[in-house]
C-alpha cells in the first residue's frame, strides 16, 4: 500500500487541510477505485464503512504479495535443482 498526501490550499491562515489517498495492488493496471468516505464530522456511517474496506484491502495486498513471493520462491528452487542436476 501506498499512501500519499495531498496539500489542499487552507481556507484561512494558520491552518492546514491535506486529502489523504491510499493505492492498492500492482502499480500501472489501469483498474482503479476511488472512495470518498466523509467531508463532515457528520457523516460517521460512510467513514466506518471505509475503515472497514481499508483494512480489507490491506489483508488482500499483504496476500497478494505474499503469494507473489511464494511463487518467486517456487521458480527460484525450481531452477535451482534444475541446474544442480545438470552438474552432478
């Protein structure tokens, strides 16, 4: 997960406002999904639903590179016992 801040220009001096957006997954796919939990300390439905997905995302990126890893890991002994074959 990437996680970038993005400065807004303030309202009034002194003060600081930043939009916050998290990427997921393989960089340059194309696929993309954005959620716009709240813009008000009103709206707490939407940004419980977002913590919620955030977490869920994070779980599926942790196993997709984990996954990733285990696969590297399988081509990698693979090539290895290929090669220790051959010089024995």
């Amino acid at each position: 997960m990437i996680l970038n801040k993005h400065p807004l220009v303030p309202p009034s001096p002194g003060t600081a406002r930043e939009l916050v957006s998290l990427h997921y997954g393989p960089t340059g796919t194309g696929r993309k999904a954005a959620i716009q939990a709240s813009l008000h300390a009103d709206e707490v439905p939407a940004l419980l639903v977002a913590h919620h997905l955030r977490r869920q995302l994070a779980a599926l990126c942790r196993l997709d590179l984990a996954a990733v890893a285990l696969k590297d890991r399988k081509s990698n002994a693979t090539t290895h016992h290929r090669e220790r074959r051959r010089t024995s």
